[in-house]
C-alpha cells in the first residue's frame, strides 16, 4: 500500500491544502493520504492557534474524498515532531510505503525542521507546488542539497517505491489560499475557502 503523509497545523484548513492532498493522491498514484492534524507546530510557538479539536474538525470537513482520512496520529503518539511521526508509523506498518507530502512553501523553510536531513533519508518526499514559494523552495538549502535526490514529474507513480532520499516537484495549476491570509481576514480574488 501506498500512503501519503500530509502533516500540518491546518489554521484554518483550505482548499489549497485540499488541492495539495489531491494532487498527491492523484499524480502519485497514492492508495490513501493521511493528513495529520499536529497539536502545535513547534516553529510556531509564538503564533496564536486555533483549538487542535476545532482543527481537526475542519480538517475532517474539508478532506472528504474517500482516499482521505484525517488523523490524531500525532496526539495518540505523543509525537510533537515530524521525524518522530515517521519513525513511529513506519514502525507500526512495516509492509506500507510512506511518502511524505509538502507544499512548496514549506519546502523552502524545511532546513529548519528538526532532523529535516534524517526525515529526507526515511521517506520519500513529494512537493507540491504553491503560490510565490515555487522558487523559493527549489532554491532551498534542502533542495540544493539534496538535488541528485530529485526525480523527473514523469516518476511520480513510482515515488513511493523509491529508495530515500528521493523526492520530487509536482506542477500543478495554483490554488492561492492561504492560512494566513485567512487568518488575517485577508482573501485573495481567485481563492475559495471550504
């Protein structure tokens, strides 16, 4: 079985991060994808979040292909990091292939995720592209420094088969929500919130 793991603190979650599942799902080939709703992004300490219960309802609501499930992985783990997550699902399902899913934006600010380097060497990872961060992300250090890493697009099928660190960069047409601006109160004209 093919499993995407898509991890983030969905604050609010949005059709951009719905058009990042099902690009994954679809252009992967994924069996499932699992978002997992994080308790509390350990780089955003400082910034005000919603209730994880409120979350992970939202996420519910919005992740509703059947292919979806939304999950209190992370919480029932007492895992308050991404390597940690890893480590453990991997350890509770040995036969499945795990692919990690991101935007583009958070590929450009991934070197500063603990152990961003092991987590690239335990799975592999599938880059969804986002509004402004398409090059930031290629031009990141986890991307230069992991550039022999990166497949074709045409390989996306085969992604979770691959022997880590593999990780490729998916194009699609852009979805420009974000949390932020949601939060904010700010909408951008050609977004849709769920």
């Amino acid at each position: 079985m093919k499993v995407g793991l898509f991890g983030g603190t969905f604050d609010p979650p949005h059709e951009g991060h719905v058009h990042v599942a099902q690009t994954a799902l679809r252009r992967l080939g994924l069996d499932r994808v699992v978002w997992l709703v994080s308790p509390q992004n350990p780089l955003k300490i400082a910034a005000p979040v919603s209730a994880w219960d409120a979350r992970l309802a939202m996420t519910g609501r919005i992740a509703s292909h059947p292919a979806m499930i939304v999950s209190d992985a992370e919480s029932r783990l007492n895992s308050r990091f991404t390597i940690d997550t890893i480590g453990r699902l991997k350890a509770l399902f040995p036969h499945v292939h795990f692919v990690w899913i991101m935007g583009a934006d958070a590929l450009a600010g991934f070197h500063r995720w603990r152990a961003w380097r092991q987590i690239m060497k335990e799975v592999p990872v599938a880059v969804i592209s986002r509004p402004r961060d398409g090059l930031r992300g290629l031009n990141s250090p986890a991307a230069k420094i992991f550039a022999r890493g990166r497949l074709p697009a045409t390989m996306g099928r085969r992604l979770a088969l691959a022997k880590p660190p593999a990780w490729i960069y998916l194009v699609e047409p852009l979805n420009f929500t974000s949390s932020t601006a949601l939060r904010e109160g700010r909408r951008p004209a050609d977004a849709k919130v769920l």
